[in-house]
C-alpha cells in the first residue's frame, strides 16, 4: 500500500536526493502517522480508564507525544528542503538531524516519565478491572503500529532518512511497549498481589530510554562529523585511478552536510610531464563522474609527480621499505627531493591512520635513524597527515 501511496503523492518519487521530493515523503508519512497515533492514544486512554491499567495509559500517552513528533518532523523536513542561501552556502539538510535528535529527546522525556509514574505505581498499586473484549482490541491494536512501523522502515532505509529510521525506532518501541502491558495486564487479573503491571511499565521505561540512546548515538555523531562510510571513500578512490594518468589518490575529505549534501576534496598524483591542460580535463571528468555516481560534489587538486627520474624513484622506494618496518599501516605521498651541499633533503607527507599509536615524532626519529646507515648524508622534511590536520616537522639544513 504504501508503494502505491508514494507513487501517487510524492512527484518525481526516484529522485531521492531532491531536498523537494525529500520533503514530499516526509509529509506523507507523517501525516500517516499523526493519524495512526491519534487514532492508538483515544483507544489505549479509553481502555487503560476502563481497565485501571497505568502501562496502557503511559502506553497512550506514548501516542499522542509521537503525533506531537510528527508534526515537529514534518516542520523540520520543510526546513531542510529549504535552498542553499548567503549564510548557508551547503544548503540546510542537516536541519534532519537536528529534528531527528528533537525526536530522541521526546523518547527520553516519555522514558523518564513513564518510569517516575511507575515506581509510584509499585508501591501504591490500585486494583485492575480485566476484560477481554478489551484486551483483544488492544492486541489487535498492535497490527496499527506493525504498519507504521513498516512504513518508516521501509521509506526510511529506501531515501537513507534519520528521522524516519527514528520513526520505526518508535513504532518498534511501542509495539513492545503493549505487549509487555498486555501481559501485565493478563498477569494482573489473575494475581493481584504482586503489581505486574508497574513492573511490565518499568521494563517499558528501561527499554525506552535505551532505544533513545542507541539513537541518539548515531545522530549526535553525524552532526559531529563521522568519518565518510569506508565503501563510499574506497568506490571514490578506484574511479579517481580509472583515469590511466592519474597515478595516486591522497588526503581526501568527505564532509556530510545532510542526506544528499556531501562535499568533498582529494589530491590526484599525475605524471609531471603529462601535458597540464589534458590533464586538468582528466580531472574535471573525474569530478563529474564521481558527482553522477556518488552524488559527491568533489574538489581535486592536481598534483605533479616525478616519475622519469631513476633518483627519486631510487629514494622514494627506499622511504617506502623503511615505513613498512616503522609500521605497516602507514602510506607516503607528495615525495620530492632538493639537492643541497652535501646533503640530499626528501621531502614527503606520511599519512598516519588512527589505528598508528606511534607519535608523529617517534615515526620520524624511526625514520631518520634508519637513513643514518645510508653512505651519503639524508635530510627529512616530514609533514604527518592524522585526522585531516597536518603538522610538519623538520627543517632545511642551510646550503
């Protein structure tokens, strides 16, 4: 049904990088949702009044703060569908993690409420008034939030949306929410001296509050900028070295502005005397081809490299055996020499992975002693790239 929804509502419904179409999506199922839930909190209210049942009304109650969420991410999806201006040059898409993380705090705020309600319920429980007409409602009820639940699963994972990931986070909280009031429920009727029911609402509370915190995880790291998806960096890498001129990839950034807003920047190695003009051409081929299969607006810098001089590949495959005994993981690029008097200076970057627990300092020291075998006397000048911050060490002798 809802294929046939999204067809019917949402124009140009494929093209899910459109901040417009993004929205059309997020106003249908919301809407889904604020009716849906509307329609849960009047039946669970009416029926935790009738049964005296403190897990169904919380469980209620649940419903009518997830139709106010709604309608907060409906206004949120209209806000990050918003064009770029002259403050927001890259657009307004992580408004979605913003409002996504709004969401969180209702999940918290329903956890911690529910829990205060329930502690209080523990130790002055009231007597539970059972019937099953409306324990089978209830049950039934539940097939309303499988639904939802499917939907923002589905629409969510289909256009990589937070917010409707946080959704069926939601919907999947308050299914467990009613069964486990439904068995205190059921439990209750039949022994009244041992309170299930605040027991099933604590767990209810517990439970919420984790799944609050497993998703506000994952948004505060977004918004603090997570480092790109690895397959995403890699696909970029290969089709950057499709292009036969172009001999090394380096120092690349992946900056996430929201769904669809990704921006980025990579040094590209040429040959030095490849003809300059074809090669700027090669490279704004790459960038274009990149954006039309990764959806990466991409900025690469040329950078020339000696390949023809039996010296500096001499020296740069000496540098190359030496960090592999410094350590395996680390990689070396932009390599030059400048001859002075007496001494032959190498000057390189060395890109250092997170997974390096060596100082920037112990790996030039390693480095340096290393070159002090060699018979003609070797200068380093290093600058280490770690988390995209770089920091140079080492100086020129004077001539």
């Amino acid at each position: 049904m809802i294929s046939y929804l999204i067809k019917r509502y949402v124009k140009n419904y494929e093209n899910i990088e459109d901040p417009k179409v993004r929205y059309a999506y997020g106003f249908l199922v919301g809407n889904i949702g604020i009716v849906c839930n509307l329609f849960l909190f009047l039946l669970k209210t009416t029926i935790g009044t009738l049964t005296h049942s403190l897990a169904i009304l919380s469980d209620g109650f649940n419903n009518l703060t997830d139709s106010l969420s709604n309608l907060i991410t409906i206004f949120g999806y209209r806000l990050a569908a918003k064009p770029a201006d002259r403050q927001h040059p890259f657009g307004h898409g992580r408004m979605e993690y913003i409002i996504s993380l709004v969401m969180v705090i209702f999940i918290f705020v329903v956890g911690f409420e529910l829990l205060k309600t329930s502690f209080d319920q523990l130790f002055h429980p009231s007597a539970l008034a059972f019937s099953w007409p409306l324990f089978w409602i209830l049950f039934f009820s539940i097939g309303v939030k499988v639904w939802l639940y499917h939907i923002n699963r589905k629409v969510g994972d289909s256009i990589h949306h937070l917010g409707m990931k946080a959704s069926a986070m939601d919907a999947r909280n308050d299914i467990i929410s009613t069964l486990v009031a439904l068995f205190g429920l059921g439990m209750g009727a039949f022994n009244q001296t041992i309170p299930f029911d605040a027991l099933m609402s604590i767990l209810i509370g517990f439970f919420i509050l984790y799944s609050g915190y497993q998703l506000m995880r994952e948004i505060v790291d977004r918004l603090l900028g997570k480092s790109a998806d690895a397959t995403l960096v890699s696909s970029i890498k290969q089709q950057m070295l499709s292009h036969p001129m172009v001999k090394g990839v380096h120092d690349m950034m992946i900056h996430d502005y929201g769904p669809g807003k990704l921006f980025g920047s990579a040094h590209a190695e040429v040959d030095a005397n490849e003809d300059f003009l074809q090669a700027h051409e090669v490279i704004d081929q790459a960038e274009r081809e990149i954006y039309e299969k990764y959806h990466v607006s991409m900025t690469i810098h040329l950078d020339p490299i000696d390949t023809k001089s039996e010296e500096v590949n001499a020296y740069r495959e000496k540098i190359q055996n030496i960090l592999q005994t410094v350590d395996a993981s680390l990689s070396f690029h932009d390599f030059r020499i400048v001859k002075g008097e007496g001494h032959t200076n190498l000057i390189f970057d060395v890109s250092v992975p997170f997974e390096c627990k060596k100082t920037n300092e112990e790996i030039k020291e390693a480095i340096d002693q290393k070159l002090e075998k060699e018979k003609e006397t070797l200068y380093t000048v290093i600058t280490f790239d770690r988390a995209y911050v770089s920091e140079s060490i080492g100086s020129w002798p004077n001539d």
